[in-house]
C-alpha cells in the first residue's frame, strides 16, 4: 500500500510543528500514528529526513513499543489484554475466540478493514479481568461465549 | 597527575586519575577483569560502554549488589574485589545466560579460535549448557563483502555504536523488544538495500561471529589449483605490517619478504604488489592535483577544490551515498589496487601473451569494501573484473596455515617485477596521512622543480581524527588536511556543502589509524596499542625503501614511456580513473 503524497506532507507538518526536534521522536510518532493510523517505512524514512537522524533510529523506536504499528489498523482496533491479572483468569481463550470469530491473526486486520486484533499488557483495569477494548471501549469479565455478539453489535 | 585518586584492588592499592573505571583501574595493576561489550580504543574515538554485559561484575565493599567494572568510577577509599567466590560464581552464570540462546555450533563456526565469547567460555570454566533456552531464529545474509548471522549475536552493541557514533552510517541499529530483539539494518532490509559502505567496522569489533568477512579462501583454492589459469597477487601495503601476528609475531613486525615467498609457496604464477599500484596512484592523483590547482590559481573559478583522495572503497560509498551533490570534488583516480588489476590485464598480460579470461588477479587487503569494490560494474570488461577478488589479511594467514606453510620459517624474497616495484610512498598509503604525504612528496617536486630538503611531512601523521597542515610551494600555502573515520569525513563533508572547507587537498580513510586498521587485519579486539604498532612499522618500510618518491619508481617510469604516455592522458583516463553515482536513498 502507498502512502499519498497528501500524507506525507501531513508528516512534515507535524514533524515541523515540533521544530524537527530529534528529541520529540516519540511524540512525534504518536501524533502521526494518530493521524494516519499507522506508520509504514516511508512515513518513518519523512521523518528520519525532517529530524535529520537515520531512519534505523525511528525503526529502533517503533519496533520497540508495541504502540506503535507498521500495519493499518481496521476501524475497531482489538486488543485483548495478556497480563498477569487477565491471563490467569483465561484472557488467552478469549483471544482464540477472537481470533476464531474474526478469521485474522493477531496483528492482523480484517480483509473489510473493519477490525484488527493486537494484543496489550495491562490497561489498567485488572479488577474487570479479563479484559478486551475495541478503539476505546473497555469490556470486562470475558468469556469466550460473549465474543460473537460483541463482534455483532458493530 | 592531577586528581589522583587511591582505591585497593584484590588487596593492591593502586592510583589512578579521576574519571578511571574499576576495568581500566585494575588493568593498570595487571589485574584482567573480564569483559565482553566493553570495548575502548583508547586515542581514537572508538568507544563502546553500554555496560550490557554484566560479565565484568565486581565486588565493592559497602554495596549490596555487584557492580559492573566497566561503568563503576573510581572513588578515594574504595575497596574492590575482583575475584571473590560470589563474583567468580556470578560471572559465570552470566555467560551460561548468554550461552542459553546461542547456537552451539562452535566446531564449524569461522569465528572459532578468534571469538571472544568462546575464550570466556574457556576461562570460566563453562563444560556443559546449563541453560538451554529457545533458539533465537534470526535473519542471515551474504554480501560481496560481509556475512552477518545475528543468532550468534550477543547484543553487546559494538557495531552498532562505531556504525553510528564513529562512522556515521547510521545503518545498524537495534530493533523490536526483549527476546525478540536483535540489531538489523534499516528497516530490516538486507546491506545491499541501505547506506551501508561495507567499511567492515562492525565485522572488525564484532565480539563474536554474528558478523564475519565473506569468505573467498575456498574460490582461491579452486583457481590455484586449475593448470589453465595463470594466477596473480598484489597484497596491499598495510598487510606486511600485521600478516605476522597471525603468526605469533609482535604486532608491529615487518613480514614483506616472508609474504611474497608465502604467495609463491601457496601456488601464486606471479607475486606482485599493490604498492606499484599505490605509486601509479599518486602519478594519477599528483597529476590531477596539479592540474586542479593550475586552474585554479590561473583564475579559473569553476575549478572543484578541495580535491579529495579516493582510494578507500568504503569512503566513495560514503559520499556517493550522502553527498552526491558533491561528486565532483573526489579524484577521479581508481584505487591502487584497481589500478593494477586494469594494468595487469592490459600491459602485462598482453606483454605475457596471456588472454584475459585466463588471468586471475587476486588482491591481498586489509579490507572488506575491496571485496565489494571488484564487484563494481565500471571496473570489469564484458564481465571480466579487472580485479577477481579480494581476500582479508586473515583469510590469507587461515590459508597458509591450511596449506602447510610454515610462515616464521620461510625465506625472504623479492615480489616479481615488473608490478612488485614500488617506493617508500606507496609503503606509507596504509596509514592515515599516507597517501597525502606521497602525494605531496611528488606534488611538491613536480610543482617546484626542485628536491624536497625534508622528504617527511610528520604534521600529517598520527592518530588525530582530523589533521592539517600548510606546504610551502614557492610562496603558494598549499592547504591540506586528513581525516580518518567516516564520522571525521562527514564533518569534512559537511563544511564543503556549507561552503566553508578551506583546503586545497583532502585525504580520506574510513577505518580507524586508516587501512592499517581495516575490517580484514588481524582483529585488534580492542587494543589500540596494536595499531600504533602497525603504524610505526608502516613508516619503517618507507625509511628502509631506496626510493621514496613515487615518481622516482623506474617501473613507474618504464610503464609510462612504453605503454601509458602521459599521467591523465588519453589510455591513462581510460584505465586509470573512474566515474561515481548518485547513491542516494532520498
């Protein structure tokens, strides 16, 4: 998949809003992330060139925060939490449930764009355990039987 | 000495500057701690302390966890221990930790003998896998030039440090997370795919065999061995200085004639010399100078100063990856080493009566990018190369010794005439400031039309990242400098963009104290006094030399008057200079 050229000068902007500067790196790439989803090579190699660092350097830094991603994401992102807290109450069966039900691996998306599944350490809720978000909804106390009328409500 | 601070090592006092580490401190005392990332060329601006390891672990009184000695300061009082059941125990530990996930194939491993993991392994003791993790399952790669296989990596960050900090390349780096993590080039692509210049740095400071040269021992072999090719060597200047400590000699040890009976024994047809190869360079190169500068002080103002030497292959990768708006100011003259090959497949071998495709040009290098340099399309013949290939100083000792040759008994000999001729000028092209010092020893006659009252240039010499100095040419100011490192050639670089690079001649070389540091010498592992070593021995062959100027080498001369003409001139262009490309990825 090709980049445009629309946004690839979104980039610039944003990378030119924070005066080029090596040291905003990782906000840099989390602003981009936001704005165009995902950061494939040619976005990361824009702002290697506008921050004048080597694009290994952005490519060390984006491969090492699950954050950020080099794939587009589908318009509901899924993550399903593989913590401590989750894990010991079955959040790994939650995730083959998703994985079943969605047809994808994780990391991957959906053919229709529609969902992605990626996996998370811990969003802070470990009370709810099990738990899953889909973009910015949290839900707790899975079971590998309510996964096919979550994924039908959207 | 100033602020001198006094601890106690394994019950020795010792004191040392301010600002020491626990490893340098002990080291003064003749206490070896061991260390594996650690890595300090001390003089140069090789430096690698990420103090990742954990292998040089020491006891320090008054603390509760062990300290790393590579990244603990010195502090007055202090009261150390090296070698404590508890330090001896942890270390050990430590290296069954790296062993977990390394592959164990020690036996067939080319680094075997010469990987500092395997000698630690030795050290502590260490018979068995105590820990036998997941396999890491890494991506391997051949080039022309290095081989990388990073399931022997152990993480220790060297190369990635000199290919960022000392080089500049900026190609090596480390990617993903925790298990996963590994150093790779840029975006995971192969070394074809990115910047990199095949300088070979990360192969010469590379603990381990995760990266290695590209082995051409076994090509060699098959070609000595074929009674119809005729086969030839030209070993660089920078060879015979460090060949010999592969062999048990002190570094430092000057080998030339034992390395021309070595060739010769190993099956070589003919044993030449890159060095005569060096002299045509600086007829080319001083003539190009000259040329350049004429014009220049004619009043021509389109002339490209400074010019710059172009002998390192990974240097011209450098600027035709990061500066092709200035591919211009390189000499266009080929390195010594192609130039022998493009002589010795025209003059000599039609002066020999043997045809091309059956003549074998192999070059004995100190480096790797030579490897990848034979390999440029512009310096073969309808896919014939002018030069076939390349072998390392150490695949060169690893041969001998497969081949039964005894190196510290052999005889002296001469290299063949008439390419094994060459002057003190071409000795000293394996040190940083050689080449500009021949060059100016020719320059400056050429120009004068008188004789150099001092034949040495010393303000040109040395360890300094970048020199310079200032050469009286009847009242011209010849402006020169000299750099070695890549990191030091892009500083060079970018002051020539910005337009404010005020010499008229520039000397570049990649590797660290120049060629007698390259990626295919002996590994230094990390001690610098090996390369001063070397260095001095370079300037030795040249004292020893009866002729010292390149223009006074009566081969040179010969070749000239029979068969070339006139440095630049018409079969000169042709055969002797060469043309460079936008490499940029941007």
């Amino acid at each position: 998949m090709k980049v445009s050229c629309e946004a690839l000068r979104q980039v610039e902007a944003i990378c030119e809003k924070f005066n080029n500067d090596p040291g905003e790196l990782i906000t840099i790439l989390h602003e981009t992330q936001n704005t165009l989803g995902y950061l494939p090579e040619e976005v990361q190699a824009v702002i290697a060139r506008c921050l004048g660092i080597p694009a290994q350097k952005v490519y060390g830094v984006v491969t090492f925060y699950s954050f950020f991603s080099m794939v587009p994401k589908g318009k509901y992102p899924v993550s399903v939490c593989l913590g401590t807290a989750c894990y010991v109450r079955g959040s790994d069966k939650v995730l083959e449930e998703f994985k079943r039900v969605l047809g994808i691996e994780v990391g991957e998306a959906t053919p229709d764009g529609k969902f992605s599944l990626d996996c998370l350490r811990c969003v802070g809720a470990c009370g709810l355990a099990p738990v899953a978000t889909i973009g910015e909804r949290v839900y707790g106390r899975l079971n590998p039987s309510d996964i096919k009328k979550i994924i039908d409500e959207y | 000495m100033e602020n001198l601070i006094t601890l106690t090592i394994d019950n020795r006092p010792v004191s040392v500057p301010k600002g020491t580490n626990l490893l340098d401190a002990a080291a003064s005392i003749s206490i070896d701690i061991p260390a594996l990332c650690h890595m300090d060329l001390k003089g140069t601006c090789v430096k690698n302390a990420p103090a990742s390891c954990r292998l040089c672990v020491v006891e320090v009184e008054g603390r509760r966890n062990l300290a790393p000695a590579c990244a603990t300061m010195v502090a007055e009082g202090m009261v150390v221990h090296t070698n404590t059941a508890r330090v001896i125990r942890a270390r050990k530990t430590v290296a069954e930790l790296i062993l977990s996930d390394h592959p164990n194939d020690c036996l067939t491993c080319p680094k075997c003998s010469d990987c500092e993991l395997q000698r630690l392994v030795k050290r502590f003791n260490i018979r068995k896998m105590t820990y036998e993790g997941a396999q890491s399952e890494r991506k391997h790669e051949q080039t022309a030039a290095i081989t990388r296989n990073m399931d022997k990596c152990i993480l220790c960050r060297r190369c990635e440090t000199v290919c960022n900090q000392v080089q500049t390349v900026g190609v090596l780096g480390a990617v993903r997370r925790g298990f996963d993590s590994t150093i790779a080039p840029t975006f995971d692509r192969m070394f074809k795919d990115t910047d990199c210049t095949y300088c070979g740095q990360c192969v010469a400071v590379c603990p381990t065999g995760a990266l290695m040269e590209r082995d051409n021992t076994d090509r060699l072999l098959d070609d000595l061995y074929d009674p119809e090719k005729i086969v030839i060597a030209q070993p660089a200047p920078a060879v015979r200085v460090a060949l010999g400590e592969e062999f048990g000699y002190e570094p430092g040890t000057i080998v030339t004639g034992k390395l021309a009976t070595s060739l010769r024994y190993l099956g070589f047809n003919y044993v030449f010399d890159t060095d005569f190869g060096a002299d045509l360079t600086i007829m080319e190169e001083g003539a190009e100078i000259l040329h350049r500068l004429r014009a220049y002080l004619g009043g021509d103002k389109s002339v490209k100063l400074p010019i710059m030497t172009s002998c390192c292959p990974a240097w011209v990768n450098f600027f035709e990856h990061n500066y092709p708006d200035l591919l211009e100011y390189p000499s266009t003259a080929k390195s010594p080493a192609q130039m022998f090959g493009a002589i010795a497949k025209t003059y000599w071998a039609e002066k020999m009566g043997i045809p091309r495709e059956k003549l074998v040009v192999v070059s004995i290098m100190p480096c790797l990018a030579k490897k990848y340099e034979c390999g440029r399309e512009e310096f073969s013949v309808n896919g014939n190369p002018d030069v076939d290939y390349s072998l390392s100083t150490r695949e060169l000792a690893h041969l001998l010794k497969r081949a039964n040759i005894d190196f510290r008994t052999l005889p002296d000999s001469d290299f063949d005439k008439p390419m094994g001729e060459s002057s003190g000028a071409a000795a000293i092209f394996g040190a940083t400031g050689g080449v500009m010092e021949a060059a100016l020893r020719t320059v400056y006659e050429v120009y004068t039309g008188q004789t150099l009252p001092r034949i040495e240039f010393r303000d040109v010499r040395g360890l300094e990242g970048i020199k310079e100095a200032t050469i009286d040419l009847n009242g011209f100011d010849l402006k020169v400098c000299v750099a070695h490192t890549l990191g030091n050639a892009r500083i060079l670089m970018d002051k020539l963009r910005a337009g404010e690079l005020n010499y008229h001649v520039v000397e570049v070389m990649a590797c660290p104290g120049g060629c007698i540091g390259g990626a295919g010498q002996p590994y230094h592992h990390g001690n610098v006094e090996i390369l001063k070593a070397r260095t001095r021995a370079i300037y030795r062959e040249d004292e020893g030399k009866p002729v010292r100027k390149s223009h006074g080498n009566p081969d040179i001369q010969e070749l000239y008057k029979v068969f070339l003409g006139e440095p630049l001139g018409e079969r000169s262009e042709k055969l002797l200079h060469t043309h460079y490309f936008n490499k940029s990825s941007k």
